[in-house]
C-alpha cells in the first residue's frame, strides 16, 4: 500500500528514558513507528508525565495532537507546547523534555 492513516492501532513500543537521562517522574513511552526507510522515519508518540535530558543529531517535524509539554534548551530557554502546537528541533539542540500533562505528538524525523 502507498498510503497510510498516522494512528494508534495496535499496541505500539514502550520504552523509558534511560536510567543516567531521567531528571524527575517515571515517564513511560509509546511510539507507533509507521514508516522508516532511508533516514526517515514518521509516526506517532506518547508521553506520560516526568522530565528527561535530551540530545539531537537528527531533525525532526512535531505536531502536538494533546497534552502539554515544557522543552528546556540548555541556553535557559523554555517553550511550551500543547495542543495544535507545530515546531522543528534540529540537530545540536539539547535540554530536558519536560511533560506536565501526557503530550502525543506526530513526527517526522530525518537522519
């Protein structure tokens, strides 16, 4: 098929952040990856609440479908994303990921 719908059937893959990253909560993870092929990748994830520090090497698109989130840069900037909320992080950003009410999100990343 050459077209998909972006949703969360099935039960998707739960992880955590890894034990040396996680700053407060018990954040717990679902992502349903529906496409990876030649550094691409798109999909939906969730988040419960908690904070964990957070590195990029990649790009990647994100649209908030619910929730509230606080992304912290390591410059002392913070911005708040909710619901509708559409931003880029790229390569080179770090900080903490901050989620204050369970946030899913679309995504597009590019290696």
């Amino acid at each position: 098929m050459l077209i998909y719908r972006l949703d969360t059937t099935g039960a998707g893959e739960t992880d955590r952040p890894a034990p040396e990253k996680l700053v407060s909560g018990d954040p717990v993870f679902t992502t349903w990856n529906l496409e990876e092929r030649d550094g691409l990748y798109c999909g939906i994830w969730r988040s419960t609440p908690g904070r964990w520090r957070i590195s990029y090497d990649e790009w990647e698109y994100c649209r908030i479908l619910s929730g509230v989130s606080h992304i912290h840069g390591q410059d002392g900037s913070c911005m708040t994303v909710k619901t509708g909320d559409s931003f880029v992080l790229r390569p080179g950003f770090a900080g903490e990921w901050d989620v204050e009410e369970t946030t899913v999100k679309e995504y597009v990343i590019r290696v």
